[in-house]
C-alpha cells in the first residue's frame, strides 16, 4: 500500500543546483518523487539527476519534453533510463514513430509520458 507522500510531487523549479540539493534534503522523507524541468536539468546536468536518486526514497520525475527524430530521442531515453529516472516527458505532437522510439529507449525501466499541449498554450 502506498503512503500519502508517495502521491506527492514537488517541482524543482529553481535556477540552481545548490537551491534544489537544499529542497531535496529537506523533503526527501516526506514527497514521493521530484520533478527537474529543463532549466534546472540544463544548469546541472545528470549529475543532479543522480544525486537525487541516490538520496531518500524519492523518484525523479525528468520534464524535458523530448522532441526530435525517433532515433535521437530513442537513445535520449536509453541515457534516461541509465539514470534511474522513474518518468520522463516527450512531446505527443511529433510522430508516432518518435513515441514508439521513446518507449523503446526507455526500456521498460522509465515511464513515458506525454504531453500534448504545453499550459502556455491554452
């Protein structure tokens, strides 16, 4: 059975590595995963990624909203999953070619999930 944090997930929207180290220590314990979006996983890289993996129970959440060709987004999805990321984010708005190469480079280890319109956009 699942515990009350383990629905709760808290965005790292922060501009730095240092600000989100001091939020993931913090609430490690007590969220079930940590979202890193594009500025933060931009500025930090997997290092981040892995550091948060590695600390607590939490999962990581990794929004990139990937959106290329099937084949680079496949091997963007295989690092991914060499991370320890539990979700990652692709666009639904390219090809199905592309989604079917992401759920082949996560590898049955992350889950993909897909975004079909960005909040700006409504």
């Amino acid at each position: 059975m699942k515990a009350a944090k383990d629905y709760i997930v808290f965005p790292l929207d922060v501009p730095d590595p240092g600000t989100a180290r001091a939020l993931v220590a913090l609430l490690a314990e007590h969220v079930g995963m940590f979202k890193i979006g594009l500025e933060l996983f931009v500025r930090s890289g997997p290092e981040l990624v892995r550091w948060i993996a590695k600390t607590g129970s939490a999962k990581v959440f990794l929004d990139l909203k990937f959106h290329d060709i099937p084949v680079t987004v496949k091997r963007a999805m295989a690092r991914v999953a060499d991370l320890g990321v539990f979700f990652a984010t692709v666009h639904c708005g390219e090809s199905r070619a592309m989604l079917e190469a992401a759920v082949a480079g996560a590898g049955g280890s992350v889950r993909v999930l897909g975004v079909t319109v960005l909040t700006s956009v409504c």
